[in-house]
C-alpha cells in the first residue's frame, strides 16, 4: 500500500511541474517572439514481482513451489526535461518602422542589460529621448560592433538589418544563432542566456514593420491544463484510498 501511495505522489508532482509549464506558456500568450514549452516524463525503474513461499499440496507431503514471475511493478514517473518549441509564430503587420521579424527561427537580437549580454527575438523596439534604440523592456539593442546604435533623424532598418538615420547607413543590428538551441535558457520578459558562442549572423532576413507573435495556441494550452488537471485529481484520489486502506488495515491489526 505504502508503495502505491508513493508512486501517486510522484505522479502528482510531475502533474504540478507540467500546470507550471502551461501557465507560463498561456502567460506569454501575447508576449512577442515567445517560444512555448512542453515537459518529458520518465518512469522511474519497474520493480519485477515474483509469488513467492507457496506450497505443492498435491502429494502427502507438501513441497514448495518455485517462485513464479508475476511481472513488473510501475513504481512512479518524474519530471525529465522541459523542451521548447522553436517554430516561429505568426508573423503580423504593423507599419511600424521601429518594429522588426526575425524571419528564421534559429536567429536572435543581442540586448545588453544590466546581468550581462542576452538574446531576444523579440522585436518590439523604440527610441528613447537621449536616441538610444532599446528593447521595449529598455535594454539596449546592440550592433555588430557590441556598440549602442543612437538614432537622431528618420529611422530604418532593412532586411541585412543595416540601420539608416536620415538615408544614412549608420550601424548594423547584431543578429547570432547558436550550435545547439536546445541549451538556451529563458529569464523572462522574451531574454535569453546561454554559455555557447554566439555565430553572427550574415544575411538575418529582418522584416521591418513586423512583429513576431508567440507560437502559443492558446486553445491547445488550455486543453492540456485540464488534462493536468484531471489527472492529478485522479492521482489525489488514489492517495487518500491508499490512506484509508492502510487505516482500515492497522485497525484490523489492533483488534486482533
């Protein structure tokens, strides 16, 4: 019984990581260039059953049997990675010159804040009063020289992400990839950190006057809520039988 009540559990642990996955993904429905997570489970080692100590009552005097396999015994599951979806989302229109797309999934803005350089695919851009081009959370979008990139005049940014102030190239956007993805890390508000080497980037693909939304469905992160949902009541339920036939059981004992 005990075994049984442990193995819910774990259930019920990997069920809570997952409903944490999910709600971030539905918090960053509308979060621009949001990639979603989804998690990996593993089962723990199965435990091979074997009927043991039972007798051959067949002849006059009894003989004990072999022991006979039963089969394997499931003793929980748990959290084994989270991964994340790197497909790119639908990408909208703004007519907005300070707005811009990266248009392959494997290609990122480098921001500096004030933890260190990050990454971003987020491209909601603007322009602060000193002229600075920052992120729209105000960390400062850097150039292929890891310099600022100020803004005085008429501003644009065309497709190899050149940067022209008044018709003049003035800089160009600081686009990388990495080898492996996979090893990026999220912080929040659409950053970025990875220990790999970042690989600039020659011909980005920018779609100026574009944003990226989120890859969220919002509607398929909901169904997958409830699906957690359900099954960790499921599990629970099985918790609390599992309490109350080992009260019945220890009940049972006393009286005898």
């Amino acid at each position: 019984m005990i075994k049984g009540m442990y193995t819910a559990a774990s259930g019920m642990m990997l069920q809570m990581a997952r409903q944490d996955v999910v709600a971030n993904n539905l918090a960053n429905v509308n979060t621009t260039g949001f990639k979603r997570s989804s998690t990996v489970a593993t089962a723990f080692p199965a435990m091979l059953m074997s009927r043991l100590g039972e007798l051959d009552t067949s002849s006059e005097i009894p003989q004990p049997l072999k022991p006979e396999v039963i089969g394997y015994l499931g003793t929980g599951a748990c959290l084994a990675g989270i991964i994340n979806d790197y497909s790119i989302g639908n990408l909208k229109p703004t007519y907005n010159a300070t707005d811009v797309a990266l248009s392959t999934p494997d290609t990122y803005l480098v921001v500096e804040t004030p933890e260190g350089i990050r990454y971003t695919r987020g491209g909601s851009l603007k322009i602060t009063g000193d002229g600075l081009l920052t992120t729209n959370q105000g960390y400062a979008v850097l150039d292929d020289n890891d310099d600022y990139i100020y803004i005085e005049g008429e501003f644009a940014i065309d497709e190899r992400g050149y940067v022209t102030d008044n018709g003049e190239e003035i800089a160009r956007l600081q686009v990388v990839r990495f080898e492996n993805q996979d090893q990026l890390e999220k912080l929040g508000g659409g950053l970025l950190t990875t220990d790999q080497e970042p690989q600039l980037v020659d011909n980005p693909e920018i779609l100026s006057g574009y944003l990226e939304e989120s890859n969220v469905v919002a509607v398929q992160e909901m169904v997958t809520l409830i699906n957690v949902v359900r099954s960790y009541e499921a599990l629970q339920k099985i918790v609390q039988s599992e309490d109350e036939a080992t009260q019945t059981l220890l009940n049972e004992v006393a009286r005898v």
